[in-house]
C-alpha cells in the first residue's frame, strides 16, 4: 500500500470516528487545541508508525489486543499527552481549521516518502 494512501485513510478514519464521539458537553463536540502543532504532527507521524507495527503484526502474541494498546500508548507516553488530548486536538481541527489539519497530513506524508526513499 501507498504510505500517502495510508496516511490519508488513518486520518480520514481518527476523523470520522472523531466526529461520530458525542458528548454533552460542547468543547467535547468541537474538540479544544491541547497540543501545539508541531508536537501534534510528531505524534501524528509516530501514530501511523505504531499502525504499521499493529497491521503488519511484526509483534504477533497471544494478547494482540493488549500488546496493540502498549504500542499506542508508547506514543502518547513519548511526548506527554493523552489519547483524549490527541483525538480532542484532532476534533478541533476538523472543526475550526480544516487547513491547517491539511497542511499537517500532507507534512506527515513528506516525511514518509523521505523516510522511505532513505530505506531504498
């Protein structure tokens, strides 16, 4: 699979499911800006590194489900913020600065195409 391809259906996917979380509390709807932009794209980056670890299975056990969640954790632990603070980061974006989200995807995007001419 295309690692622009990739990139864009995980956020396409963290996005609906980002807009299909309800809560009553309105700054839950439109997500609040926990993390500064640049952190956020680092972690963007590392996230869609730990989906290809998830996917690919390279850490096959028994306990996949709990092993999954480790790798994930990993990431939000690396630089200080929670899942919560991530997705309402996200949420934010979607609803406030579409552009800026944009911007940010097609950097992660970048950087995995260098990352990956530096492989071959």
């Amino acid at each position: 699979m295309n690692i622009k391809r990739f990139v864009y259906i995980s956020v396409c996917a963290l996005m609906l499911w980002s807009c299909a979380y309800k809560k009553t509390d309105k700054r839950f709807q439109q997500g609040e800006n926990k993390v500064p932009k640049d952190t956020f794209e680092l972690i963007l980056y590392d996230v869609h590194l730990a989906d290809a670890i998830v996917t690919s299975q390279i850490m096959k056990t028994k306990n996949n489900a709990f092993v999954d969640s480790l790798v994930y954790q990993s990431v939000f632990d690396k630089y200080g913020y929670t899942r919560q603070e991530f997705e309402n980061t996200i949420l934010y974006y979607v609803h406030n600065n579409m552009d800026t989200l944009h911007s940010i995807c097609e950097r992660t995007v970048n950087k995995f195409n260098l990352e990956k001419g530096n492989i071959h």
